[in-house]
C-alpha cells in the first residue's frame, strides 16, 4: 500500500530524442546553434498533444534551453494555451554529430567536463526546486536526453556513469520517438515514479 504524508509535486517529463536536421559538412554552424528538430520530428512530437494534455491540466512548462527542446516547448506551449519557461540545467549541452563516417559526441564550449551523473543531478535538481516553489502542482518538463535517463535511471536506484549511460543509449531512449514518464517528488525531495 501506499501511504502519503506529504505534499506530492507531479512531473510529466517529455524529452526531445527524435531526429534533427543535420549540419551541412560545408557549412559548419556554431555549435551554440542546436539543430533544429525535422518536421518528421515535429509532426510525431505533435501527435503526442492528446497525451499530454490527458496528464494535466498542468501549472507550468519548463523546458530545457536548446533548440530542440525550445521547439517542442513552444509547440505545446500554445497547444496548451500557457507560457514556458526555460532552465540551461535541463539542457543537455552535448551533441553526437556526424564528422566523416563516425559519429562523435561534442560538447558545447565550456561543458567539456560534464558527464552522464552529472546531467542526472541537474535534472534532479530542478525537479526538486521546482517541486519546492510549487507543492501539489503538475509541471511539465521539456528536457534532454541525458537529464531525462538520469531521472528515470534514479527513480530505479541507477547513478553511476556507465549505468545512466546505458539507459540513456538503451531502446526507450534512443529509439527515435517521443519518450515521456512521470515522477512524484515529495516535500522532502523524494523522487519516486507514481504507484501503479
């Protein structure tokens, strides 16, 4: 059974992990300028409107500062009929990005250092601010990949590197859908998934 004796916060966590557009070899663009998601992308994070809303009505959209992110907030931002907000922690500021025939994960200038644990604990992070500037409310949150599988990956007792990582490249994460889950984060800061 399960029991509560706190103020329970709901996130509806949405993350980008559909396709981007890819860069031109011979036009290489800033890679502060994230790739735009395609309008296959577009349309599959569209069709999920119907299921986000059924998880609402919701108090707030965060979304994570990149492009992507920024679109598909904007997207349900009127779908919704309410404003976003964005946070740069809830932001993966890595790209995997094609160079020849390999595929390499560049990071943005001056995130060199972070790693999987350390997108978990952003993530967390905000979840739990959030959670304490707005007890019992549903926010939906807009993230990246790496925040994403770190959320879930903790939810299961997961925070280490290679662990996280695993999930993060796993099939739920990398398949190429939209990928959405919920957690409770209670008063004390607890982050669990809903009961069943």
């Amino acid at each position: 059974m399960y029991w509560r004796n706190t103020v329970t916060t709901r996130f509806l966590v949405f993350l980008h992990t559909l396709p981007k557009v890819e860069r031109r070899p011979d036009d290489p663009i800033p890679l502060q300028v994230d790739a735009p998601l395609g309008w296959e992308a577009l349309r599959k994070a569209y069709d999920m409107i119907p299921t986000i809303r059924s998880y609402g009505p919701h108090d707030e959209i965060v979304s994570g500062t990149i492009g992507r992110c920024a679109q598909i907030a904007g997207m349900l931002s009127l779908a919704l009929g309410m404003e976003f907000r964005t946070d740069i922690r809830l932001a993966q500021l890595a790209s995997v990005e094609k160079q020849g025939d390999q595929m390499v994960r560049v990071f943005y200038p001056g995130h060199e250092h972070e790693s999987w644990c350390e997108w978990q604990q952003s993530g967390l992070a905000v979840l739990r601010e959030i959670a304490a500037a707005r007890p019992g409310g549903r926010i939906l949150i807009i993230t990246s990949r790496g925040q994403g599988a770190g959320i879930m990956s903790y939810t299961q007792g997961i925070t280490t590197h290679d662990e996280i990582q695993k999930i993060g490249r796993g099939p739920e994460f990398a398949g190429g859908q939209p990928v959405h889950f919920q957690v409770e984060v209670s008063s004390t800061g607890e982050i669990t998934l809903p009961p069943m």
